[in-house]
C-alpha cells in the first residue's frame, strides 16, 4: 500500500553526543588515575588498572546522576562492575595463553618430537631428548581411558534417559557427586583397590583406571543431555514398528545422537588430557618409549612437565613450558573440535 | 444421584512381557548406570579399609591434631607414629574460602555481564573462552601461578598487610608473604572462575522474561531490573555454583601444591607463608613414606573425599532448587 | 449492565452479526477526549518495525486523544503487539530489533536522542498477556514495586498503595492480606494486581497487551470494568483479540491486517462505526467473522 519505505533505524542506539560523553569519561578516567599515580605514592600496574576503573566508574555515575537521577547513577556503577569483572575473568586466560607461548615456543624444536628422555637429564640442553615418550604415553592413558569409560559413560546416560528406572534420581545425583571427586582422591583409590593388592607395581593400565574415574561423569552427564534432545517421536515411531527398545536405542536412538556423543567423548578426554595427580602415583613415569601399558612405567605429559619443572634448572623451566605447550595444544584442539561438532549438532 | 446397582470395575493389570533381547538390554543399561554407586561406595570402602588401622589408633586425634611424624627403627617397624590432619583441613579450608570469597563476585559479575550487558558476538566469544579456560588442566595453572602470578599476588598481599592489617586473619608476626595460603586461594580462584560463572550464567539466563519486561515497563533501569528479578531468582542457583567451585577447590592437588608453602601447625593468618592442604600432603609425603605412612595418607584421602562429597552433594541440592524460592 | 449481558449474548453466537457488536458498541457513547485526563495523548507518525531482515509493520499513523481507550484489533501476527511495544519502546529488547517514525507523547517524540528511556515507560505504563506479579515480594510491595524499582520518592505509601489498588478494582479483595505473596493470587486477581502495580508510578497512557485473554470470563469482566473507570484519566490502548471486548470497552477500534507482508493498520474510527458501518471491505469481512 505504502509506496515508500524508510530505512530500519535504531534509535536506542547510543547517539553521537552520547558516544563523546562515553569516550569523554574514558580519558577522565585514564587522566585520573595517571594523575593519582603521579601524585600519591601508590604505584605499580594494579595501581593504574584499579584507580583507573574507579574514577571511570564515579564519573559515570556522577554524568548519569546529575542528569537522570539516582537510579541512573546506579546503574551506570553497575555497568561499570561487570564490566570489571568481565575483564578480570579474561584476563587470566590472556595471561596464561601469552605466557605458555612465550616460554614454551623457545623449546619447541622438531627433536622434541622423535626423542624420549632415556638417555637425558631434565637438566641437559635443549637438544638433548624430547618427549616422544610422554606423548605416546598420554595417547597410551587416554586410549585406555577411552575404552573403559565410553561404554559406562553411555550406559549410564542410556540408563538415565532410555529406561529411566527406579534408581533415576539416585544415579543421576551419584553422577554428580562423582565429577565432584578429587582426581587425587581417584588416584589413592586404585593405588588401594588395585595396585597394592592386585598388580603390585606402577603401569598406564593403573593411571588409565584413576582417568576413567574421572572421566565417566562427564561422558554421563553430557551424553544425558545429547540424548534428551532426540524427540521422543524418534522413539515412538521405532517402538510402534514394532522394534524392541534395544533396537530402537541401536538403530535410531545412537546413531541419531552420533555427533552429540562424540562431542560428550571429546570433552571428557579434554577434562583428563592434563590430569596430573593420579598420574604422579599411579605411572611411575618412566623416561623412554613404553609401548606396553600393562607392564613397567609410563611417562606422560603431566609427568614430564611436573618432573622437569621440578628439577629447576633453566633447560628444565623450558622443557616444563615446552610441556605445557604441546599439552594445552591438545587440549584446546579436542575442545574446540568438540565445540565444532556441538554447534554443527545444534544447528542440524 | 449415583445409581445404585452400577459396578465400577477394578482396573485391569497390564503386564508386558519384554522380549529377551530387550531384558538383556536393560539388564546391561542398568548395571553400567548403577557403576557410578559401585565406584563410589568402593572408594569409600577401601581408602576406609586401607586407612582404618591409623584411624582406630589416632581416634578423633587424626582430625584434631596436626602432628605429622612417623619413626622407625633400623628395621623398619615404626616405633612411634602421630598423624593428625588438622593443620591441613584448616589450610584446605582457608585456601579454599579465600578463592570463593574473590571469586564468587566476579563470577556474579562477569554473569550478569554476559546475559544483560554483552552485545552478542561478544556473549559468544566470551562463553567459548572461559568454557576454554574451564578444561585447561590444573598442572598449567600451577606453574603459571608460581612463576607468573606469585609476584604479583605477593605484592597485593603486602598492601593488603600494610593497611588492612588490624583485621586478625590480614595479620602476621613474621612478614613472610611468599606461598601463603593468600597465593593458593588467587590461583584457586583463577581456576574456579568459569565454573561459578558458567553455573551463574546458566541461572540467569533461566530468569523468566515476563518479569523482566514487566520490571522494565515499570521504568527500571537494567541494574534496578536486575535487583528485583534476576537476582532473587538466581539466587539459590548462583550459591549452588558457589559451592560446586569450593568442592573443586578443596580437592585441587597439583596446583595447590606447587603455589603453597605446607607447614603442619594451624595457621589462619592467610597471607603467611605456611599453610597446609590436604591434598597436596598426599603428593608431598607419598614419594617416601612407609606402608604405614600410605595407610594414614589413604584415611586422609578419605577425609578429603567425604568433604567434597557433602560439598558437592549440597551444592547440587542448592542448584536443583533455583527458582522454587523465587515462584 | 445492559452492556454484559448484551455482550455475553454476543459471546454465544457463533455467527456474530455486525448488527448486535453495532448495539453494544452504540450503548456506549464515543467518548470526546476527556478533561480529566493529562496532556495531549499519544500520537504515531510512521511507525516501521523490523526483526532483522523481516519487516513486521508499516507506516501506522494513529492519534489516542487524552482519555479515550482505543481497541487494536486483527488476525493473529498482524504487529499490533509489535506496535504497542514500540510506543514505550519495549520493541528494542528484541535482539535485531529496528523502527523508524515517531512516537510524540504530549508532543515530544520519545525516540530523540538523549532520552531517557525509562522516564518514557514511566509514563507510559504496560499490562502484558500474562499476569506477572513478582513472586519474591508480597500484594502491598508488588504494586509499590515500580516506585522502588525507579526509585521515587512518595509521601504516603499507604495512600498510594490503597487507591492504585482500588482503582484497579482489588482494594476490598486484598485490604486484609496485603502483606500475602502475590502467587497466593487467583489469575484474574493477579492481572489486577499488575494493573495497580502499573498505575502506582503514574503513567499517563497504559498499553494493555491482550490482558484477558489468560483469564476465564468472569475475570475478564471485572478487568473490562476497570478499565472504563481508568479511561476517565488516563489514555488506554488496548490488544485484544475478542471484538466483543473491543466494543464493550473502546471509544475507538484500530483494525489491523497483514496480507503475508508487514502488518498495515487498515482502518481506524469511533467504536460504533467499526462495527457497524466499516469503510474498507476487508475490516468488514473480519467484524463479522468471515475470516480471522
């Protein structure tokens, strides 16, 4: 009916005025607390961050209080605080991935790669060693890992959503309590239940167990979730063709989850990836190439990094950073794959 | 008005049959979803059973007193032994009160800043970073937390010495601020940050929209919006997340360790540079300790996991029950 | 009375005839604008609304005169939500949100820069769908609850406290329990509750979102009642999707219609005359039910 249309506008944005008033209280801010550090003896970077965000957010508040009231004036405090916080929550991150690239790259060499530590020190140079054997070893502990708490994982979230029995609450609650477990606490129980009366000596099979521990709540608990997205006319529509509800669950109810799960998979072998303290009592972190899991110590990561980081000197700090690097590497790459495929589930 | 001679019929019983396959099925669902009470009950069966013959010997002394010593004779029978994990349960406790009590308020904060105050790409980012930050392991938080923030931290912990000192726990006779109990509740803070704020996060974004924008229509401003909706509703939620990072902080072995300074005499001054954790005595004395000494450190594990266990399992009821105070 | 029972008759048919919706309509004069009520009313000029790319409304020009109740009717999804919501300018909650033209409230538009935007939703006051008293605070604080939430000061808060609730017809229902949560409610009573809550910051216009269409019938009488008492001093638009409603309680019905682009508002005129005498066929075919 209309011939003409105007543009779609938003007026609510923040308008020319207001963004100079904004930017205004920003150099007031950074005026005051260069001031405040020039002529009070406080001093130092915590000095300018904190004067700065308080002059930044009294004078906010003072703008907004004197031309809208009270309430405003609040308000604008409030914004400035969660913005603090937003910041100070981030900050950390930066600092920690800055500081592990800065110091572990130096160490990164291709050496490192194709060498264990079997015939050097964590003191020796650079050149000498790698960490070969800590990689194979993480590999090691997590594929055996993997292969004990994927079935349980799944069973018990299968438990929770598919037959939703008597025990429901309890085990949905135990589940909780168990990510809740200290991984120390993982690793003393199969240094207890197994390893002394059992085995009797320091294998990856031992570490592999504490993981386990430690990883079936997270598979449980995201799996529980995944799976309480599949519609129930899935399930309806396969139980009225007159399948059993184990071949529902097969061949319909899994498969239709797939990239849930694996994203559940993922994410539990992020959480174990740098378990360090049932590692430190149950592997007994050896120096070179173990392939064999069941028998004599294995090294990994954590161990490598906790060992040479231990042993203090320069060469070692790099070699712990170095550690570190390839160790966070891993884990933001399942993490961000598993991030990957939860959208692309999402989004499906 | 009923007639008289109508006869209501008991209901029938339907009773199904399962099929074999599906009675295996079942049979094999329930048992793995039964593993998590098999493996908890086992934990606390055997580090009782491993550690029940210190504390038949140390009574309530194990948690009371804080002597840690063991010796033995050239044979290796211990002669006399005194365990007692009080200055370490004061020091679990302390280093994990201190790392709620900063980080409870960012979390709150950098919440409420991502579901009411974050344009939306940035929300998003953001939620993907400190998810991030959540699965970095615990050894990077350690050795990043002693080489990179312990100066700093150390640095804090002098001004707050200097001006808040007249308060009794800010207080010290001998100024020693290096691995306090300070240090390890900063960098346990550091690491229970994304759990608070994922949890909190969570809860608000639950706050029901018809409140807010009738808040709103009244005239509210976001922060007044926020006083009379969302935080009465999250309440309970944000408490719950708040507990869910104190079971997480108690039980952090790797991280604590390597930032503190462990001392087996009860200190609750928190920026002195002696501080105990249960946890990371179990890593300190593991290395050398006799079989006797392992059965003391297996009745520590089991104190330790008792405490999470409440922590954790109070934290889920709080979190269960957001929004029921508020409806 | 003559009025309910008419309508509730009106209610019944299942064919309703223009004719009968042109009875009820008439049995209540048009009102002029009232000198009682404040200012000069509210008025649009060009209002566009979009969602992202979706464009919702298009070039709405109305003028609600000081104390009169205009009805908004129309099919489902034709933006007369939409449009209420930009005139206290809730719309700019909805992430993607855009508008253009202007909201003149006693003259000055309410999108210029520099407003403050909660001084505009002071004045124009809002009811939604759904009765939504804040359950953590009890009756007496649910309707001071806009004072404290926009932090004005006030002499005599039972005072204020006892004619909101009056006004909004629950005094006499709630006197003796004010200080009950305000889900010990009924659903009526809430939406009651949420009208006093409205009226206890002053607003000049309140904007009523299809307040009935939650509640059961008799519910939606005493809120009808209410608001014919209301109109006498403030401006009320109301959403609603019962033309019945429309006739018992506006001065002046707005027919809105969307015909698969952005929602037009087809035509506006004095209560009686839209059901009675409609100028446009298709306000028409909507009155008397043909469609819609």
């Amino acid at each position: 009916m209309t011939t003409f249309t105007p543009t779609p506008q938003k007026p609510w944005r923040a308008s020319k005025r207001e963004r100079g008033f904004d930017f205004a209280i920003l150099l007031g801010g950074f005026l005051a607390s260069y001031l405040l550090v020039a002529l009070t003896p406080m001093k130092g970077k915590l000095a300018y961050f904190a004067l700065f965000f308080i002059s930044y957010a009294l004078l906010a508040a003072l703008l907004k209080g004197l031309t809208r009231g009270s309430a405003a004036a609040k308000d604008a405090l409030v914004s400035s605080l969660v913005v603090v916080g937003a910041v100070v929550t981030v900050i950390p991150i930066g600092s920690i991935l800055l500081t592990v690239l800065q110091k572990g790259l130096p160490g990164i060499s291709f050496g490192l790669f194709t060498h264990d530590m079997a015939l050097a020190t964590p003191t020796d140079p650079l050149s000498n060693g790698g960490l070969l054997h800590a990689i194979t070893g993480t590999l090691t502990l997590v594929a055996l890992a993997l292969i004990m708490s994927v079935p349980i994982g799944i069973l018990t979230a299968l438990y929770l959503t598919e037959i939703k029995g008597r025990f429901t609450g309890p085990i949905r609650f135990l589940v909780q309590a168990m990510s809740g477990v200290p991984s120390i606490v993982a690793g003393l129980f199969i240094l207890s239940a197994v390893l002394y009366p059992i085995t009797k000596a320091y294998s990856g099979l031992m570490g592999a167990l504490s993981l386990t521990i430690l990883m079936i709540p997270t598979i449980a608990r995201t799996s529980e979730e995944v799976l309480n997205l599949i519609p129930n006319e899935l399930r309806e529509a396969g139980t009225a063709l007159g399948g059993t509800q184990w071949r529902t669950v097969a061949m319909i109810v899994l498969p239709a989850a797939k990239s849930g799960l694996i994203t559940a998979i993922i994410l539990g072998v992020a959480r174990i990836a740098g378990e360090t303290a049932p590692i430190l009592l149950l592997t007994g972190g050896g120096d070179k190439v173990n392939p064999n899991a069941f028998n004599g110590p294995m090294g990994s990561l954590p161990y490598y990094i906790w060992k040479s980081f231990n042993a203090g000197s320069p060469e070692a700090i790099t070699r712990a950073w170095a550690g570190l690097l390839v160790l966070l590497g891993i884990v933001l790459i399942l993490f961000t794959s598993a991030r990957f495929l939860g959208t692309r589930k999402i989004s499906r | 008005m009923s007639t008289p001679n109508l006869v209501i019929p008991s209901p029938r019983e339907i009773t199904t049959e399962p099929r074999r396959s599906d009675k295996v099925f079942r049979g094999v669902v329930t048992g793995g979803g039964l593993s998590s009470l098999l493996i908890l009950g086992l934990i606390a069966v055997f580090l009782g059973y491993r550690g029940f013959e210190v504390l038949r010997q140390e009574g309530f002394g194990f948690i009371m007193n804080s002597d840690w010593s063991i010796t033995t004779d050239d044979a290796g029978n211990v002669v006399e032994s005194h365990f007692g994990l009080a200055a370490m349960l004061v020091g679990t406790i302390l280093c994990s009160l201190v790392a709620v009590v900063i980080a409870v308020p960012i979390s709150i904060f950098s919440a409420l800043f991502l579901n009411f105050y974050s344009p939306n790409w940035l929300k998003k980012l953001l939620i993907a970073i400190i998810d991030m930050m959540a699965a970095f392991p615990s050894i990077l938080f350690g050795i990043w937390g002693f080489l990179v923030l312990m100066p700093s931290v150390e640095y804090w912990a002098k001004l707050i010495h200097r001006y808040l000192g007249f308060i009794p726990i800010f207080d010290m006779q001998v100024p020693v601020f290096t691995r306090s109990p300070f240090v390890a509740g900063v960098v346990l803070a550091i690491m229970i940050i994304p759990i608070i704020t994922s949890v909190s996060r969570e809860v608000f974004a639950q706050a029901p929209l018809d409140r807010i924008q009738a808040a709103y229509a009244l005239g509210a401003t976001r922060w007044a919006m926020i006083k009379a909706v969302v935080i009465p509703y999250g309440r309970s939620g944000v408490i719950g997340g708040a507990m869910l990072g104190l079971g997480r902080a108690m039980g952090e072995t790797v991280a604590v360790f390597t930032v503190l300074n462990i001392v087996f005499q009860v200190n609750w001054h928190m920026l002195l540079g002696a501080g105990g954790n249960v946890a990371s005595l179990i890593i300190l004395k593991f290395g050398d300790a006799s079989p006797y000494e392992i059965k003391a450190l297996m009745a520590a594990g089991l104190v330790l996991f008792l405490l999470t266990l409440v922590v954790n399992a109070s934290a889920n009821f709080i979190v269960k029950r957001t929004g029921k105070s508020g409806r | 009375m003559t009025t309910s029972h008419e309508s509730e008759k009106a209610t019944m048919d299942t064919a309703v005839k223009p004719s009968s919706l042109a009875q009820v309509a008439n049995s209540q004069a048009a009102k002029t604008p009232s000198a009682s009520a404040e200012g000069t009313g509210l008025e649009t000029r060009g209002i566009h609304a979009w969602f992202g790319k979706h464009h919702a409304l298009a070039d709405i020009n109305l003028n609600f005169a000081a104390g009169t109740v205009t009805a908004l009717i129309g099919p489902s999804g034709c933006g007369k939500s939409t449009f209420i919501r930009t005139m206290n300018r809730m719309h700019e909650f909805i992430p993607g949100a855009a508008m253009a033209g202007e909201v003149l409230l006693d003259g000055k538009d309410v999108y210029a820069a520099g407003t403050d935007v909660t001084k505009i939703r002071l004045k124009i006051g809002m009811v939604f769908q759904k009765p939504n008293p804040f359950p953590s605070m009890t009756i007496g604080e649910n309707v001071l609850s806009g004072l404290k939430l926009a932090q004005l000061k006030v002499d005599n808060k039972d005072d204020l406290l006892q004619e909101c609730l009056e006004r909004a017809g629950l005094w006499s229902e709630v006197k003796d329990r004010l200080g009950a949560h305000g889900g010990s409610l009924s659903g009526g009573q809430q939406q009651r509750l949420c009208i006093a809550r409205s009226l206890a910051v002053r607003p000049k216009v309140l904007l009523m979102d299809e307040p009935c269409s939650a509640l059961d019938p008799g519910s939606t009488l005493r809120i009808e009642d209410t608001i014919r008492h209301l109109s006498e001093t403030m401006t009320i638009v109301i959403v609603t999707h019962n033309m019945q409603q429309a006739a018992r309680v506006s001065d002046y019905t707005a027919f809105f219609l969307s015909d698969g682009g952005p929602g037009q508002m087809i035509e506006v005129a004095p209560t009686s005359e839209i059901f009675s005498r409609p100028k446009d066929e298709r306000t028409e075919n909507y009155v008397t039910g043909r469609f819609g």
